[in-house]
C-alpha cells in the first residue's frame, strides 16, 4: 500500500545507506518505510552511484516518490561546505541544501538545545570522519571544520565492514551480505555490546569471552573476537582524524553521530581522545540524526540557523536625472547568507553591480552606512559603518560572506577604472570585519534619523 505524501521530506544520501526521512502527524521525525529499505537504516546505495552523491540523492528522491507521491518541500543533507552550492536537479524545484552539522543542531535545537556552545560535532561516516566546530553568533550557527579524514576508496566505516565480514570468511562486496549484516546488528546491539565490554574489563580472559557469536550472516556466524579485532580500523582512523588537533585546555562538548557512533568501544576512544560525548536525543540513532534533523527543517519544525534570515543593503549616492538622490542597494536577499560559504554581491537582474568609490570630502576612505531589513515586517535598523578605501573614480563589486565564526565581512571586489583603461590601477580584493550582524529587527529602532552616508552608483 502506498504511503501518503508528506509536504516537506528530507533526504541524506550516504555511500552506504540512502536515508529518507519525514515528520509525522504527531511532529516525531521518522525514516520512511520505503520497500526494500533495510529496517533502522534506509535503501542500500547502489554500487553504481557510491561515490556521486548527486546520483544517490536522485535516485533517493525517486524512490521516495514513487512510493508515497511529490512532496511540497525537499531538504538535502550534504557536508559542511556544500551548502552554498547549485542544488542537484532531482525533479524538484528549488530543494534546500542542509549542511550535516546544521541538521545535527537543528535536532538538538528543537529537543531543547545542545550541552553548550561552541560545541563540537564529530560525523563518522562509512566514507569518512568530519569533525566540525560549531558557535551559536545571533541567530546564526557558524560552523568551521575542525578535521577531514577519508582515508580513500575503502572508507571509514565501510573498511570495518570489511575487516568484520572477512573476519568471518565472507566478501565485502555482496549488497545482499552487506544488507544482512546490517539487519544483524540493529537486532544484536546489545549482545555485541556486553561481549566487547566483558573483553574490555577482562583482558586477561579477553579471548575466553571472543568467540561469543554476536551476528550470524549468509549462514556463518561472526564473534565478539572478530568484531573486537576490526574496531582497530575505526579507533585507528579517529586518531589519524585527530593529528595535529588541539582541544585546548577548556574541552568543547561533543556530539557524534554516523553509523560507527553506535559502537560504545568507539565512543569511548573517542571520550579518551576529546572529553565527555554526549547522545543525540531521545535515544536517537546516531545514524539518522542528521536527516531527522534536516525533516524538522524541511517540515517548519526547527530552525537550521545556518542563513542570515534579514535582507542587507548598503546605503548609496547617484544621480537621476542631474539630481543627485541617496537610496539603498540591496546585497543580500533575505536567507542568502550561509554561514562559511561564498560571497553573495550586489546584484541587478542577474549581473553584479559596479559602484564608484570616490575619496570623501578632503580626500581618504569614504564611510558606508550598511542597514538591515526585515521585509516581512517592513522595518530596518542601521547595521554599522565600514570604512572603503577611497580611490577616484575606481569601481568594484560589493559584496557580504558570514564567516565560518558566525561573523560578517563586507567584500570589495575592485574593477579598475573603465573597460577600455588601458593603465587601470593596481587595487587588490578587501575584507572589511563587520562584526555580528544585528539578531533582531524592532520597528522602535527605525525612528533613528536616516543614514546618508554611502558609495556611488
């Protein structure tokens, strides 16, 4: 029977696992009970889209809507950094893409907020590990990557996959071994765990507690030794992840999810290594945190905090008609900003805008007023001043970047002086901190006296 569509569906597409996820009527985030979809886990990636992340969330999507119909809204999770890119096309229009860090927080967010800020949040992934710091600047969570470890094509998660199946005499290979490993575990969690910990406490009688079977697969059974053997691949690739790293002497609170985060002797490792790690809520799977998250963003439930949500402009000076008239040019759209991702310039009908920035009265930097608007509310407030260099009759693009600490940079992309200048001046790109941006718009705050001051159109 076919399930009904929801309006807003989520999607993480893994080189393991093709998760799909939604918000149900009682406002609980669930995977989708697609066919052939391993229970716990999701629709096993295909052999031919592992490795095209594009590919595996199409085909995702198309699963998901030929079983339950068109969703309204789609989110797509991706990893940090991929956010700001040109969304795939998966026969939708416009899905949102949803840094895994961000859909992580947004879980926690709505289940009450996460430990503390900043915080670190430690993806393990069958392909690799990423490990992100995140602080909470306004309304904004700025993320910056910490490490990246993917140690090539045989993985993080997926290499000890293969250590436990040949372990037990089995090939790695086989999407139908593959698949009942995976229903294995989700049903012997408990069993494999008491079996390692009884080896962790009793070393000395570690190999009489080793060939506990903890799994039985394809008709071979697989051991507590076998398991306990491949966890190298995975307590060896964190601390790779971790070279060179320095926590600092006040330790950041820890979340980690992934796959490998099931495994209490990894999350201890890892405990050793960074400090106390913290569960994701509610008895989560750590697997699925991040397109439960992404389906609270998707269904209007959280807030993924990882775009400015206010419109930004400068103020500017031109001439209409012989008169002069001071007016703003818009920057940034409201929700353009992502935080850690490209610059967003001015912008008129497609192409960006050249501004002059003539020398102030008595020559040097001119003072540009920046303000902040909230167009559903129509009101604005000031959002401070930058100081731009003043050369005459120079143009540049202007633009806006929120870096990866949540704070704001105003962007000055120079020109030259004309197209067919053929000694143009030698001007190099500027970077103007700007601070946080404002966290909340109030209409009393738009009784300030007007602010003239800007650059040239």
């Amino acid at each position: 029977m076919t399930s009904p569509a929801a309006p807003a569906v989520a999607i993480d597409a893994g080189s393991r696992f093709l998760r799909v996820a939604r918000v149900e009527a009682d406002g609980t985030p669930r995977l989708v009970d697609l066919p052939g979809a391993v229970p716990g886990e999701g629709l096993t990636t295909p052999a031919a889209v592992r490795g095209d992340r594009d590919a595996a969330l199409r085909l995702a999507y198309a699963a998901y809507r030929e079983h339950c119909g068109t969703p309204e809204r789609l989110v797509l999770v991706v990893p940090h950094g991929e956010q700001d890119r040109p969304a795939p096309d998966v026969g939708v229009s416009r899905p949102r893409l949803l840094g895994t860090p961000h859909a992580v927080l947004a879980l926690l967010r709505h289940a009450g907020g996460p430990p503390a800020w900043p915080l670190l949040v430690c993806d393990l992934g069958a392909s690799g590990i990423d490990i992100a710091r995140c602080a909470l600047v306004g309304r904004v969570v700025g993320v910056s990557r910490v490490t990246r470890y993917a140690p090539g094509p045989n993985g993080y998660g997926t290499a000890f996959d293969a250590a436990v199946l040949g372990g037990a005499g089995m090939a790695a290979d086989d999407p139908e071994v593959l698949r009942e490993l995976a229903l294995a575990r989700a049903a012997n969690v408990r069993r494999t765990e008491a079996a390692l910990g009884r080896m962790a406490l009793r070393p000395d009688r570690a190999e009489r507690f080793a060939d506990t079977v903890v799994h039985e697969v394809s008709g071979r059974e697989i051991t507590a030794g076998v398991v306990h053997r491949a966890l190298s691949r995975l307590t060896d690739g964190l601390d790779r992840a971790l070279e060179g790293f320095r926590p600092g002497p006040g330790r950041l609170p820890v979340i980690a999810v992934g796959g490998p985060a099931r495994s209490g002797a990894l999350i201890q490792h890892l405990t050793e290594r960074l400090g106390p790690v913290a569960a994701p809520p509610d008895g989560t799977d750590p697997a699925s945190a991040a397109v439960l998250g992404a389906a609270l963003v998707a269904a209007g439930r959280a807030d993924a905090a990882d775009r400015y949500p206010y419109a930004i402009a400068v103020r500017v000076h031109s001439t209409v008609a012989g008169r002069p008239r001071d007016g703003e040019l818009l920057i940034s759209p409201p929700g353009t900003l992502v935080s850690g991702g490209a610059t967003v310039f001015a912008e008129d009908r497609g192409e960006r805008v050249p501004l002059r920035t003539a020398p102030a009265a008595g020559g040097g930097d001119r003072e540009v007023g920046l303000v902040v608007r909230d167009a559903g509310a129509g009101t604005a407030v000031s959002a401070g001043t930058a100081m731009v260099p003043g050369t005459a009759d120079a143009r540049l693009h202007v633009g806006l970047r929120i870096a990866t600490d949540g704070t704001a940079r105003l962007v000055l992309q120079p020109l030259g002086r004309s197209p067919d200048d053929a000694n143009p001046p030698q001007l190099t790109p500027t970077e103007i901190p700007l601070g946080a941006l404002p966290t909340e718009v109030r209409p009393a705050e738009t009784d300030r006296p007007p602010d003239t001051r800007g650059v040239r159109t």
